[in-house]
C-alpha cells in the first residue's frame, strides 16, 4: 500500500512546483475543481478516512473548515497545503507500519460504501489520491492554454 501511494507523489509535486497561490485557486470552466482544491482534497481524504473508520477518531481539520465547504479565496497558500499534504503521507506511513498482516482482513464499516476491509479502505486512500493527482496536470495544461489564448491539448 506504501509503494502504491507514493508511486506517483513525486510527480505530483513536480507538477505543483513552478506553480503560485493564483493558479493553484484557479479553476477551469464548467466548475472543475483548482489544483490546491485537489492538493487539499488528496490530504484531508488519506488523513480523515483513516483517522475515523481505522483509528475511531473524529476528523481533523487543520485549516477550520473541510475543503468541501471552504470558499476559493479561504484555501490556504501553497506551502501550507504541501506541509499538510506531507504530514498525512507521514501518518499515512506510520499507520501502515502499525498493522500487521492479518488486521488488513479486518472488518470496518463505511457509512458510503457499508462493509469494507481495512485492505479496501487503503485501496480507497490509494486511488483516490491517483483519480485527484491525475487531474492535476490536466488543469494546469488547461490553465495554461487559456492563459496563453490557445486551445488545450
């Protein structure tokens, strides 16, 4: 689960990088979503679902509000979103590195998805961290095409 979670980290933050708090709050046409949405999003689904249906605890939310509810002019800046992204891949490891092989066929119940195994719910952290990280660079190409005045490709 480890090597799957961080297969594709360090492209994502290559793809962050030259970017400033202005494009990582852009959006694209249509209502999709920002970068920095994306950015939040990733850290605050690989801490809080694993905080709650892992650990039983309730969620945390470092900058007062769930992305979900935060307006685009409160996202935090850049340095603040890579810092909580970084820490929950840090928890993310240690919490792997706490369980042994037989607690993965452990039961936990999901109130989206009912019963699942602790195997699904890191599988559910994993690929939802690729679905959002994938979109990264989508937006950015798009970002920068409109900025440009060309069309995307």
């Amino acid at each position: 689960m480890w090597a799957a979670l961080e297969f594709r980290s360090p492209a994502l933050l290559r793809y962050v990088a030259p970017l400033d708090d202005g494009e990582l709050r852009w959006r694209p046409p249509g209502g999709g979503n920002s970068v920095g949405w994306q950015l939040w999003h990733i850290a605050e689904v690989e801490d809080n679902w694993v905080r709650q249906l892992l650990l039983g605890e309730p969620r945390r939310y470092p900058f007062g509000a769930s992305v979900r509810d935060a307006a685009d002019h409160a996202y935090p800046p850049k340095r603040a979103l890579l810092a909580y992204l970084a820490e929950a891949r840090r928890l993310s490891r240690d919490r792997l590195a706490a369980l042994g092989a037989g607690d993965f066929e452990r039961p936990l119940e999901d109130a989206h998805f009912g019963t699942i195994t602790v195997r699904e719910m890191w599988a559910g952290v994993v690929t939802s961290f690729a679905w959002h990280a994938g979109q990264v660079p989508l937006t950015i190409r798009l970002l920068r095409a409109l900025r440009d005045g060309r069309a995307a490709t």
